[in-house]
C-alpha cells in the first residue's frame, strides 16, 4: 500500500499512534465515559409501551414479504431464543445493543479523520443524545443502519487518507449492507461517495486561504474518482429494486411535498437540540472560512445526505429517524466550533463548549426517563384497563390497534389484520357508526393527537360521538413539551 498523502496539521492528530501521553489519556477517559453512560440504552428497556411500528415488526417477522428481511428475522429470532415471546426487553434489546455499539464505532470511524479527542467527544455526544437512546429503545433498525453506515464511513475515510482506492470502496460495501436493514442505508452510500467530490470540488475552485495545497493531497483525486463510479455503477444494478420498495412506502406514507418537508425539518430540529443545531452551524462557517479540508468532507456528507433525505421527502413522507445515521458527523462539526480562537489553544473554554453541548442532552434524558414515559404513549396500560373491565362481547376499537391485538391476544402475529380490536384511525374514519349499530358495549382507545390528521369533516363526527354518545373512562397522560402523547379511553352505553 503506498504511504499516505502529507496531512494538514490540525488540533487533534490524525495519526492514532502519535497521540501525546496525556491526551492519549484524555482520549481515553472521554470514550470510556461515552461507553459507560452509553449503557442508559438498557435502562427501562423492557417499561415503555410498544407502539405501531415495533408491533408490526413482530408482525412482518411472521407474514411480511419484507426486502428488509435479515432485520425481521434477527429481532424474531432474539424473542424466540430470550424464550419470552414478543415482550418489549426481547424485541428491542439488538437495536438496544447497535445503538450502544455506534458509540466506539463513532469514534473508531472519526479518529483518523479529525483526531482521537474530537472523535471521542463525538461518541459521548452520541451517548448521551435522547433521539439515539429513544431509536436503540425501539423495534426497528435504524440504530443497525447507524452502525453499518459508521463502519463503512470509517474504511471510507482511511482509504481517503492512505490513498487506497480498496479501502475506500470497501466502506462502500460495507455500509450497503445497511440496506438490507432500511433503505435509508442507500442514501448513507450516496453521502459517502459523493461527500468527499463535493469537498473536493470545492478545494479546488477556491483551494485554501492561503493558497497551499495540503488539503488537495488529502483528497486524492483517483480515489473521489472511484468512489463516484462505484456508487453509480452499483446505483444502476440497485435502482430498479430502491425505486420499487420506495414506491411502496410512498403508497403507504404519501404527503404533500411541503407537508412531508416541513414535517422533516420540524422533527429533525426538535431531535438535535438548538444548542448542537447552532453549534453545528457555526462549525459549517468555520469550515467555510478556513476551507478545512477534513471539516468539508464531513460537512459535505451531511449536505449530500440533508439533500438526498429533502429530495425524498417531495415524494413521500420524510421524518428526522431516516437520518439518524448522519447523526454523528453533526455532532463532529458542532465539535468543530472550538477551531475558533481563543477556544483552541484555552482547554477549560473547549471544555465549556463541551459542557454547553452535553447540558440539553442530559437534561432531556433525565425528562426521557421519568416525566416523558420514554416518549411513548401509554398503549398497554390503556388496552390493558380496557381488557380489565371489558365483558366477553364488548366491542374494542382502538387507534394503533395491533398494538391492542398484540397485548390482548397472546400468540397473535398477523397483527395487521387484527380481529378483536377493530381499527379505528384517518383510514377507517367510519368504523365507529358501524360498530354503533351492533347495540353492543363498545370501548374506544384514541390518541387525540392523531385526530389531526383525519379529513374535517370525519373528525367532527367522530369528536361529536365521544363527546355526545360516549364517556371519557380513563386518560393516559404523558407529559413532553412539543407533543401530544396522550391516550384516552371511552365507553359507549
């Protein structure tokens, strides 16, 4: 392998053998630290109510014809080996254990790249972020997504600074595997191969403030270049499935564009916090102004992905999770924001900035854990109360109802065509008059948040009945700024 380009000296070291003694104990003491608080993830993992998508992840792991099928597979068979069947711990705990996982695999793909201390902050940011504890304590896979996108982000990078086109392609590969877990992992491909061109586009239309060229040496053009025939060579064998399975989810999940756009800015906003926001944004201008090569290849994978997440988005509906991969190259340009003087050569004010980072993100998750019910609203306890006070022919209409099926009914696993609990959401907006007509006892479960989305006209009905026909039982109150998470039970006669 021939040696790697000059490098362009930075605060941190990218060479991890060349640490200082004392900041190789830093580095240490700060990732230990990310790794240890990481552990929250397995807190409370098996308290919080399921909710739609992790039922039917049971659900599909029986009956889906899923393209996405290794992650189904994997979650059942962790329930079935656990012996416990589909309980909440069984279902999240591989999604629970990725997530903590992505938290030494942040800072193994990043050391190289911008220095084993930033890496390392980078990680605890990650480890004390409630968006990344709330998806690793949710049946789903975008946690696995984030830790294949971290690998191969990691071989991506080393292959950038060893001038190794293998190296570099095999991150590739590496984070395609995610694919098979979520699409999203596409986009991730998309963001690494085209991050550092755009980088490099940039470095050489404007090059350095002072007209060197350390930061084009570190970018070498035969490996930018092969990582845009790869991914465009794989992007035309992959393109006919990623549309079909897109095509898919947009029948599912189709929004008007703006509405799908501003829902996806809305809920990445809400999941960053305004402090890493900012700080992220005042990394970007500082990249901008120094023309920081290493700081613009990140910053242009998080473009390329921004990008690639808002052209979705017109289509079909985008939310904040189909980027959690990306959220560890945020929180290293927010970290980027002490390249400004004074803050870097003052330790205790880096360190105040580290403080400011970390200050929302512990107090969110000490609102996660307690007041906020782990965002999660409180579906077994209300179809429980329902089940406890319910006669044999009752009726039960719930929204989110194979969440009801699945805590109802033990063994049930074609969750999407439930049977004792009816649906009762925007797409069966009428179920509640042919449910009336039976003369029977019926138990209504609603999340009244969710009215918001049914057309005018089906909701004031709706409303009307539970106001005029039915009486309010029981609230599910969850109390999180920002949402409505609250559950609501209603009898009829």
């Amino acid at each position: 392998m021939p040696p790697g380009p000059p490098q362009q000296p930075t605060q941190d070291s990218p060479d991890p053998h060349a640490y200082p003694a004392g900041e190789r104990g830093e580095v240490r003491l700060w990732l230990g630290l990310a790794c240890l608080l990481g552990l929250v993830r397995f807190w409370n993992l098996g308290h919080w109510s399921l909710w739609l998508d992790e039922a039917l992840t049971w659900a599909d792991a029986h009956h889906g014809d899923n393209y996405n099928w290794p992650g189904y597979a994997l979650v059942r068979w962790t329930a079935e080996f656990l012996g416990e069947g589909p309980s909440e711990f069984s279902l999240r705990l591989l999604p629970a254990l990725a997530g903590w996982l992505a938290i030494p695999a942040a800072w193994w793909a990043l050391q190289p790249w911008v220095g084993g201390r930033r890496a390392a902050l980078v990680a605890l940011l990650v480890a004390l972020s409630p968006w990344e504890v709330y998806w690793s304590q949710t049946a789903r896979f975008y946690t696995m997504v984030q830790l294949t996108s971290l690998l191969g982000a990691g071989f991506v990078l080393r292959g950038l600074l060893r001038n190794s086109i293998p190296t570099a392609c095999l991150g590739l590969g590496v984070a395609a595997l995610g694919a098979l877990l979520q699409l999203q992992a596409v986009i991730v491909c998309v963001a690494l191969a085209c991050g550092p061109a755009l980088a490099w586009l940039v470095l050489r239309k404007w090059g350095p403030p002072n007209g060197g060229s350390d930061g084009m040496a570190q970018l070498p053009t035969r490996v930018v270049r092969a990582l845009i025939v790869v991914s465009v060579l794989s992007g035309l064998i992959v393109l006919p499935w990623a549309l079909d399975v897109f095509g898919k989810y947009r029948d599912v999940k189709h929004d008007p564009p703006l509405s799908s756009l501003l829902h996806l800015v809305r809920s990445t906003a809400y999941y960053l916090t305004p402090a890493l926001s900012v700080a992220a944004l005042i990394g970007a201008l500082v990249i901008g102004r120094t023309r920081d090569v290493r700081g613009g290849v990140l910053l242009g994978i998080v473009v390329c992905g921004a990008s690639c997440l808002g052209a979705a988005g017109v289509y079909a509906r985008a939310s904040a999770q189909y980027g959690l991969a990306f959220m560890p190259f945020v929180c290293a340009l927010a970290l980027w924001a002490t390249s400004l003087e004074p803050l870097d050569s003052r330790r205790s004010l880096r360190l105040a900035v580290v403080a400011v980072l970390c200050a929302p993100l512990l107090a969110g998750l000490a609102l996660y854990f307690t007041s906020q019910y782990g965002q999660r609203p409180r579906w077994e306890e209300a179809y429980g109360y329902v089940d406890s006070l319910r006669a044999e022919d009752d009726l039960i209409l719930g929204m989110q109802a194979p969440v009801g099926e699945l805590y109802l009914v033990p063994g049930a696993t074609d969750l999407r065509h439930p049977e004792l609990v009816r649906w009762c959401d925007r797409s069966r907006p009428r179920a509640w008059r042919t449910a009336a007509k039976t003369k029977k006892t019926i138990w209504v479960v609603v999340r009244p948040d969710f009215l918001t989305e049914w057309e005018p006209k089906d909701r004031e009905a709706f409303e009307r009945f539970l106001r005029e026909d039915c009486r309010l039982q029981r609230r599910f109150p969850v109390r999180q700024e920002g949402r409505d998470l609250d559950v609501e039970v209603y009898r009829h006669r």
